[in-house]
C-alpha cells in the first residue's frame, strides 16, 4: 500500500509522526507532504501568490518514509504532492492528521486537516482526516486506533469526491468503539480580545468558545463526548437541494413578471 499522508499542525508536530510510524509497517512506501509550521484553521485556502518552497528532510521512522517540509496550507502540500511527489504512481490512500484536537460539526468548514482530506478526494484518492479529542492526546494509542481505521476504509469503494471524517476521543482511542454518524450541531460563541493597541488601531485575538451542541445522541459531537469514535463521511457538495426547486421557481417567475 502506498499512502499519502498530510496535516494541518505541521511536519513536527507530534500527530503526523505517530501516524506515519505506525502506518510504515503497513505501506510499501509512505510520502509525507505537510505544512512547514502551524496552519490551523486554513480550511480550503491555496497560497495562489506566493511561490512555494519546498524542502526534502529525512524521517526518524522505520520504513520508506519520504518526506516534505512545504511553506504553505494544508491543500497546497496535497496538490503539490499529487502533482509532483508521487511520481506518476498513484497512491492507495491519503491520510490527514493525526490533528491536536477534534473537527466536529461546523469544525469541518474551518480545518486544515479536514480540508487536505478532501482535496485528495476532489485528486481522486480515498482520504481520511483524523483528529484527537483532548487534552490530553495519547497520540501513540490514536495511532493504533488509526492504523485499524486505515485498513477497514482502504477495503472500501468511495464514491467520487467522497471521503471519511474520524474523530478519536482523548481516553483509550484505540478500544473505543466505532460509530458511523451524521456531523452535529455544535455553535461558537465568538469572542475577539484585544492584545495591543488602541480604539484607533488595536490588534485583536480570536477567544470564541464551543457552546453546547443540540443534544442529538447519533451525532459526531455526542459520540465523542461519550467516549467513542466518530466516523463520518464527507462530500463537497454546497448546492440547497431541498431550497433549490423552491427558490429556482420563486426567483425565475419575479423575472419573467418583471421581464412581461
């Protein structure tokens, strides 16, 4: 198996190096291509002005472990790597992760880690985005947790641009049980504090917090909370479809009136 393995937190953080040691004894060959330093919070975002260095550094790992330190996003490593590392050889799998904290719900809009994920879908690749609910985050045990989720996905067929969204919680990871559920609700409660400055120029820091999801038992959110593997599947699909019908025809009839 060949796997593709990027992150949102960066090539050192403590995440993608448990991941991807625990992955080698299972891959013929593992290429990592992640971000040179924290980009959390990047969702989707390409660096679509400034050039993008990259630099090969070596593995500290067992196995073929190739490695990229990129200056620039999560989908930036994912595209790069499609294009340029694996060689003409298309790979089996593309991992995410392992990030330092959960992507729940609306989390899934904002992250990095879930957003390399699904640019590997959108490349074509089956991709799994992993994160760890914490603290504290006992990596080393989510990976053992991951390297399982990895070989039951890695028998599936996906349908296009679809791909799986893990979320581990911070005690036991690997014994815990899995369940396949929807993304639930869960809201911030925004909030900036003011770091520096004054009324007329201030530089603001973001301080929201997770307020209390909708109760929903069979959700992302409460399977985590109580303790279990949340498994979802994503797909980059924004059209309304249950508005669209409606409004196609609420919106084409004013312009028809005004247009007679």
């Amino acid at each position: 198996m060949r796997i593709l393995v990027s992150n949102d937190d960066g090539i050192d953080a403590p995440g993608i190096h448990a991941l991807v040691n625990a992955l080698a004894p299972l891959c013929e060959e593992i290429i990592v291509a992640a971000p040179d330093s924290q980009r959390s919070a990047s969702s989707h975002s390409i660096g679509l002005f400034r050039p993008l260095t990259v630099e090969r550094v070596s593995w500290p790992g067992p196995g073929s472990i190739t490695a990229y330190r990129i200056h620039g996003t999560p989908v930036d490593c994912v595209k790069w790597a499609v294009c340029e590392a694996v060689g003409g050889k298309p790979c089996d799998l593309m991992v995410s992760g392992i990030n330092e904290g959960p992507n729940l719900a609306t989390d899934v809009l904002y992250s990095g880690t879930v957003a390399a994920a699904g640019e590997a879908a959108l490349q074509g690749l089956r991709a799994v985005a992993l994160s760890l609910a914490g603290p504290p985050f006992p990596f080393e045990d989510a990976a053992l947790a991951a390297v399982r989720i990895v070989q039951a996905v890695s028998r599936l067929n996906f349908p296009p641009d679809t791909f799986v969204n893990v979320n581990l919680p911070g005690s036991h990871p690997h014994t815990a049980a899995w369940r396949v559920v929807p993304l639930g609700a869960r809201k911030y409660k925004d909030k900036f504090r003011r770091i520096a400055g004054d009324d007329e120029t201030a530089v603001w820091r973001y301080a929201g917090e997770a307020l209390i999801d909708d109760g929903n038992e069979a959700s992302d959110v409460s399977v985590v909370r109580q303790g279990g593997v949340a498994i979802t599947p994503l797909r980059y699909h924004f059209t309304a479809d249950d508005w669209l019908s409606t409004l196609k025809t609420q919106l084409e009839d004013t312009a028809a009136r005004k247009d007679g």
